[in-house]
C-alpha cells in the first residue's frame, strides 16, 4: 500500500511549512527510540516512517512531485523517470540535522506541545525566544528618465535569505529577477512580487519589493507628468525669434517657431509631450492613446560678454 506522508504526520495536504515543521517536531519526539516509553520496534518503525515523511515534505521539488505523482512516481523519479527519491534509513541523521539548528532551539522553547528537553529536561522557565516574521526584501531599482519614459525591461541580480536543504538553517545566495518598467512610473513607486523575498523557518517567505530611483537628467526635470527643458538661446536668435529644435527622450525632433521676441520671461507649453501618465490598470484605449503630460520649455537668453562701439550704434539704431 502507497505511504500517505501527510497522514503519517497528521497533516492535511494544504498544510504550510511551519505546520510540517511542528508536526515532525512533536512526533520525532515522542516516537523516538532513545525517549519513547512505547515498545521499541513499534516506535523505531514510526520514527522511521515520521522522519521519512518529513523528508519528502520538508523538500520544496520531493513535495511537489509527491503531490503530482504520489509516492510510487516520487520514487521512479518523477515524469521522466530518472533518479527516484529513496529513503536512506537515516531517521537519526535527519532528527540531528533538524534540531541542530541554533533557530530550531530557540523556537522550539516557545512552541506548543513541547514541554520537555530533546530527552527530558524541563524547558519551562527559559525565555521564549520568537523568530521574527521576515522583514520584506527591498532593493533600490535606478531607472533613467527615458527607462521611465519609454518602459523597459531589467534583470535585476540581488541577494536573497534562502532556507538549505535540511529546511532548518538559511544562507544568503545571488538571484536575478526579470522586472517589468511600465512607461511614466514615477519615483519612489515600489512593485512586489508577494512571497518572493526573505526565506525563513517558521513563516512564508517575505515580500520582495522593488522601489524605483529616478535619476537625474542632464537636460530634462521631471514634474510630475510633465518635462521642464531649459532652453539656451542665442540674443540675436532670440531678437529674431529664430526657431529652435529639441530632441525628446524618445529622440524624436521638435521644432518650435515664435510669433514674437523671446525673453527670459518666456514659457511655452507643448502638450502631449511630457511624460505618459501611468495607470495601475491600462485598458486597450490605454494602449492605443497614452496619455502624456505637457513639455514646458523655458529660456535662458545668452548676452555676450563684449561688444564693439559699431555694434553698439547699428543696436542702438535698429532698436530707437
């Protein structure tokens, strides 16, 4: 007959980590060997079926594929039938690795159903010693102005608190994640991925959060959805209203003309061409017509340093 290893532990197979955590640790404890005051083949054999229930739950890919294909394809080796999982008679060899653990100790003087030492000294009276719910996993996301502007896509390499293979110690290992930039996202947005941040032994794994940081652009300032561009001009060109070309962030060119003489006063608001307005939910309309902020252009008219006597009486003519 087919082991069922959530029967064996008193589980159901929705249950969550930190409940097969328990579960072992309750039963390990009572049916083992050198504690139980059961006969002793009968409690060999349960520590045995205990801890290889464990085995298999405790491991994220055995579980997995146990849950698919049940003990019989778990041990062919899964769908394509190389290297099945067998149990090595290590009952004590996985009871060690469990409890060895500085984390599990600590927890384990505050968990419920376990009043006694490993092999019966009291535990009461020793301070509980909780273990704090994962904080969640933030990493700053630099993004250029036109990376905002236009969308784009990073792979992000970061590092993440991973739970080992025995399920009761962690380490620290590089990962990358493939995140998405929507067009107009501002700064300080923060996108979360739940349950893929921090590890850990007795809680879900934390959020990761990814918080975008706008840098700063040589030539446009952002303001919310709309560019500020800050446009030199030359004194004569601005006497003559000459027209002027700016290269947008998607490096399209537009040209401005002018009905009258530019001046350090003078603002020109060019709609549409600022930043998209981001929306949480985009519907096809969306897509097709992105909103955008306005292009506010302003001036700094560039005088020059000197000028000749001549020059001054042709300026002095043509402007009296």
């Amino acid at each position: 007959m087919a082991k069922n290893y959530y029967q064996i532990l008193d589980l159901t197979r929705n249950c969550s980590d930190i409940d097969i955590i328990k579960a072992y640790k309750k039963l390990s404890l009572r049916y083992h060997p050198n504690r139980s005051k059961d006969d002793k083949i009968a409690a060999n054999f349960m520590f045995n079926q205990i801890s290889e229930a464990y085995d298999v739950l405790s491991d994220y890919k055995k579980r997995s594929c146990y849950d698919q294909l049940g003990e019989f394809g778990l041990k062919q080796g899964g769908p394509d039938g190389k290297g099945g999982y067998k149990y090595l008679n290590n009952a004590e060899e996985i009871f060690q690795n469990f409890f060895k653990s500085n984390q599990i100790l600590d927890t384990m003087f505050g968990m419920e159903d376990i009043e006694g030492s490993l092999f019966g000294s009291s535990m009461r009276g020793m301070d509980s010693k909780p273990h704090p719910t994962p904080e969640p996993l933030k990493v700053i996301l630099e993004c250029t102005l036109e990376d905002l502007y236009r969308g784009t896509i990073k792979n992000v390499e970061f590092d993440r608190i991973v739970l080992n293979s025995d399920r009761a110690t962690t380490k620290t290992e590089k990962v990358k994640k493939r995140v998405e930039i929507h067009p107009g996202m501002i700064n300080g947005k923060e996108i979360i991925f739940q349950g893929e941040g921090n590890m850990s032994l007795l809680y879900p794994s934390s959020d990761l959060i990814f918080e975008i940081k706008q840098l700063n652009h040589d030539k446009f300032i952002r303001d919310g959805n709309d560019l500020k561009y800050r446009y030199k001009i030359k004194l004569l060109d601005a006497l003559i209203a000459y027209p002027i070309q700016i290269e947008t962030l998607d490096k399209r060119v537009i040209t401005l003309s002018f009905e009258e003489i530019v001046t350090p006063e003078t603002v020109k608001a060019i709609d549409g061409e600022g930043m998209p307005i981001f929306k949480e939910r985009l519907t096809a309309e969306d897509y097709m017509n992105k909103e955008k902020g306005c292009l506010v252009i302003e001036f700094d008219v560039e005088f020059p340093k000197h000028i000749s006597d001549e020059k001054k009486r042709k300026a002095i003519e043509l402007l009296s």
